[in-house]
C-alpha cells in the first residue's frame, strides 16, 4: 500500500490552522499505508518520521512589500489567476513531483489546499484514487480577504474549481472532514486571563474582528467588569492597532510554538468574526483547553449547534455573554466542560479519522485494516 501527500505547507511544526489540519491528514494515511510527501517549505522531524520519503521544495522568495504584493495581484488579476494558485504552480514543484513519481502507482494521493489541485492532471495517471483537502472553498477566502480584487478573485477561483474538482475522486471541506487535534489531558493551569482570542493578525478578518471587539465590545465588558484581562495569542502582532497594544490589560504573546498553553489560562476564549471562509479550528482548540467559548455566527460557522458554545452577533450581546460568563463561573465551568466533551467525542484525532475512513469506503478496502504505525 503506497499513498502520496502534497501540501504547501509543512504540517509540523503545526503552528497555525493549515498546518494544524495537514498534520492530522498526515498522521491519517501514515497509520495506514506507506506515505511519499511533497512539502514546500523546510518540514520538522515528525514528517521524515511518518513519511517514506519527502521531498521538500523551497519556493521562490516573495517580498510581503506593499509594492510587490500589488503588482503581483494586478498580474493575477489580468491572468485571471486566483492568489497563491501562481506561486504553487512553480517549476521546483514539478521537478520534485517527477521524482516521488517514480515510486508510483499510489493507491491514494491526498493534496491538501486547492492550491496544490493543479498539479491532478500530471498524478492522475499514477494514482488510484485523488482526493482533494479542501481547507477553505477558495471563492469563499478570496471574498473573505477583501480589498478591491476580491470579488474578481473569487469568481476566477470558482471558474478553477469548476474545472478542477471533477478530477478528484472526492473533495473534503472542513465541513465534511473536520480538523482534528491531538489528545491533550484536560488542563489544570491556573486562570490567569479573563478572555483569549488566538488568531493570525496578519489575516484581514482577523484584523477586522480585533477591531471591532475592541472598540464595540471591550469597553463593554471592562464596565461591567473593571479588572478583566484579555490575552491576544498568535503571529504578526506588529498588525494589531496600536491603541491596543497600549492597553495595559492586554497581554500580547507574539509568534508562540504552542498556543494551547496560553489558552489553557484562560477562562473564556473568543472568535468575533464578522467575515471569513472556512471552519476555525481555534474553537476546537478552545474546548480541548477548557475554555467557555464565545462566538459570532461567522465564528462559530462549521459548528453544528450544541454545547460549549455562545453565538451573539450584536457587539451588546456579544460583551454580556462574555461578561455574563466571568461573573457566573458555575455556568462558565458547565460550559466549558460542554466543550472539552465535544472535543473528545468530535474532534480529537482518533474520532476524526475514525470520520475519514468513513468518507471513503473504497480506501478502507485499500488499507484493508492495517495499521503501520
């Protein structure tokens, strides 16, 4: 049994959603099958211990200038090609796929991101069954991201998903294969912080999110409840705005390895998005830390209804639902215990590939029950 992985990024270290969601795919099929994986980037040790073999590829440098980062979606923009689909179709990644070709046929290739979905046409002829992991739906991101292209990028990445995902054999979408994460003991930290919000800030709705909670929701809750501290936990903080980054009842982590330990500290954790694509798994990451959590519907879009989550659209709503769980912890805990069980019954990794070898039947019989690690 031979599979292929392709991701653009390198699922360890897993320091962010992507990578986080590419680990657990990983660590799916090296349970199952012998796995030869292209990874763009420079990967941990944990990938060359799971794969076969990897062939890692270092892409072209790009500036994140202002300048440079206009030309390029200008030319994108009259090439009518979606952002990063470009920067993934590099000559290094072809090169390096025709050598993991030749340990072919693979009975599965697994691409993570549509970014990588290009690349079908020259694995399709060596592969059994193609699937594509969709992390987001790209039309979706690109409208999520803004600015004036982004309408016209995401009808050029619906015309590309037309004609690319009918090469897969399936399509998984967060909705369909949820991210999973690893077990992790239920935490017995201190709570040191009221409230967390864990993002990247570099992410437009992201940044949007911060300030709207800070300027519509934050006073709020600081009325409400004078002492109250919040913890920003994630990379490219030098993107938060600067009135935040005054506040003495902000703690701002940085670029952290793990931020489940920060989030471990927290009493109540955050998503206050008004707009964005895809399934955050920082509410996953929530619930396995202990954390009541706080959403809007974008937030907490990807959730099914349930336990161990508040939904409130409205910044009033929005800072009495946090407010209201700091001032009543026997409702905080009950709901964060609602949520550490959603955690273990739904997202932890065993429960998610349990899911995944569901989804494909015809990869069961494949796998035929073995298990190699």
């Amino acid at each position: 049994m031979k599979a292929l992985f392709i991701s653009p990024e390198p699922p360890y270290p897993a320091d962010g959603g992507g990578a986080i969601r590419s680990a657990c795919m990983l660590e799916w099929l090296a349970r199952r099958t012998s796995v030869s994986a292209l990874v763009c980037g420079t990967p941990e040790s944990r990938v060359h211990e799971l794969c076969h073999r990897v062939e890692c590829v270092e892409l072209p440098y790009h500036s994140r200038g202002t300048f440079p980062r206009v030309w390029r979606n200008l030319d994108r923009a009259l090439r009518g090609i979606p952002p990063l689909v470009d920067r993934f179709s590099a000559r290094e990644i072809q090169v390096a796929l025709d050598r993991l070709l030749e340990d072919g046929p693979f009975d599965v290739a697994v691409f993570e991101h549509f970014w990588m979905a290009q690349w079908i046409h020259m694995v399709r002829p060596h592969c059994e069954i193609a699937i594509l992991d969709l992390h987001n739906r790209e039309a979706d991101f690109c409208r999520a991201l803004g600015g004036p292209l982004a309408f016209w990028f995401a009808r050029c990445a619906e015309r590309w998903e037309r004609d690319l995902l009918p090469e897969f054999n399936q399509v998984w979408d967060p909705r369909v294969a949820p991210t999973g994460l690893p077990w992790r003991y239920e935490s017995q930290n201190a709570r040191l912080y009221d409230v967390a919000f864990s993002a990247s800030w570099d992410y437009p709705p992201n940044q949007d999110a911060v300030k709207w909670f800070f300027r519509r929701v934050w006073p709020q809750i600081v009325a409400r409840r004078p002492d109250s501290k919040i913890v920003l936990i994630g990379k490219r903080d030098d993107c938060l705005p600067p009135a935040v980054r005054g506040d003495s009842r902000v703690t701002i982590t940085g670029a952290v390895e793990n931020s489940a330990s920060w989030l471990e500290q927290a009493r109540v954790a955050i998503a206050p998005l008004r707009r964005g694509a895809g399934v955050s798994v920082k509410i996953a990451e929530a619930w396995r830390a202990g954390c009541a959590v706080v959403a809007t519907s974008v937030g907490a879009r990807g959730y099914l209804p349930g336990e161990g989550i508040v939904t409130a659209d409205e910044p009033g709503e929005f800072a009495s639902a946090v407010a209201g769980l700091l001032l009543d912890s026997a409702r905080r805990l009950q709901l964060a215990k609602a949520g550490r069980r959603r955690f273990e019954r739904e997202f932890c990794w065993s429960a998610v590939h349990e899911r995944l070898d569901r989804l494909a039947p015809e990869l069961s019989l494949l796998f035929d029950g073995e298990v190699f690690r």
